[in-house]
C-alpha cells in the first residue's frame, strides 16, 4: 500500500511541476498587492505587514518578491520577582520577539475557476529575529537586554482566494514557518483579508491611456 501512495505521490508530483514549466513559457503579466499574517513565535502571536511583487504566468503560476515586518507585538512575563502572586511591579521582566525578512516564492493555483484560486506557496527567505527583554513603568518600558539573530525561514502554506471583483479578491490560508539556522523563531501563520490587484489595475489603466492616445 505504501509503494502505491508514493507512486500516486510522485506522479502527482510530476504533473504539477510539467504543468508550472509549460506556465513559465506562456504571457505573463505583474501584480503587486499587501498581505498581512498573524504569526505565532514560542506561544507568542506577531501580526506581520507585507508585500509581494512579481509576475503571474499563464493566469495560474506566480513567482514572487516579498517583505515582511512585524509589528504590535505581545510580551510574556518572563520574571516576576518581587510582586504578590497574580500582580505586576516595576521590577517584573517581559519579553518581547520581532521577525523581518525578505523571500522569494512560488504557487501554482490547482483550482483556477472563474470566482476560485486554490494554492499550496512555497517561500524561502532570509532576514532577522529580534528578542527583547524588558520593564515597563507608568510612562515608558525599559529595554534593558536585546538580541538579534539570523533567520532563514521556509514557509509552506495552503491558501484559498475568492474574486469579488477583477481588482479585489478575498482570501485566506495558514501554513508553517521552518527558520531552518533558528528554530526558536519557528511556528504557525494564519491569514485573512482583501488582496487588491495593484498590478491588474495599473495595466488596465496604461492599456486605456495608449487607446485614447490613439
């Protein structure tokens, strides 16, 4: 039974990388659009900001560009030496984790319907992971302890778009994050929300400017 499944898998296999390669050599057209994750990080959640740029082949594979910064992140109550059990003091220790860093990815869409886009990305990246330790008082934390680190993160993900309209689609998807030199900075993601077609909108727009020049 296990030589069958991997057979199956690795026809499968072969079919979707024939079928990026015939993607590759076919029209292809730019897009660029904003994307967010919320992030998991040691039982922490990051929300990240991000963008992607790159250029769609054949309607169904994309190669891409993209950043990723966190920001509002939680903190964690690492020490809490001299407050009574349950409170907070001006001596209590949290912590605090940041991630940034560039990738480049792919996804070929195996369901491709008018309305519907099903893919399975695949990224890899290099950037940093930022730890923080700190105090906080009534008007401002202390940083008092910080540490950065190399990461390079592999990311596979499942993700699933619904078009409302040619210029914004709705989407969502999850997937796991492998910081392959940093395991620390390892973890899950999730994703929701409205991808806007800035690519699509800008070659329609160029396409109706040279008519009415004509």
């Amino acid at each position: 039974m296990s030589i069958l499944i991997s057979a199956n898998a690795n026809a499968q296999f072969r079919k979707y990388w024939d079928s990026v390669k015939y993607d590759l050599n076919q029209d292809r057209s730019w897009f660029i659009c904003l994307d967010g994750k919320n992030s998991i990080v040691r039982d922490l959640k990051l929300k990240m900001f991000g963008l992607q740029s790159g250029y769609t082949y054949n309607n169904r594979t994309n190669i891409f560009l993209g950043y990723y910064g966190s920001y509002n992140n939680e903190s964690i109550i690492l020490e809490n030496p001299t407050a009574p059990f349950g409170k907070i003091d001006s001596n209590t220790v949290y912590a605090r984790y940041k991630l940034s860093y560039l990738n480049i990815g792919t996804e070929s869409y195996f369901v491709n319907s008018k309305r519907w886009r099903m893919a399975i990305p695949i990224t890899f990246g290099i950037g940093s992971g930022t730890d923080e330790k700190f105090k906080r008082n009534a008007t401002f934390e202390n940083v008092f302890e910080k540490s950065k680190h190399t990461i390079m993160p592999l990311e596979i993900g499942f993700y699933i778009n619904y078009k409302i309209k040619w210029w914004v689609w709705a989407g969502a998807g999850l997937g796991s994050r492998f910081a392959l030199n940093a395991s620390a900075y390892s973890g899950s993601y999730y994703t929701y929300g409205i991808s806007l077609r800035f690519g699509e909108m800008y070659s329609r727009a160029r396409d109706w400017y040279k008519k009415q020049q004509k």
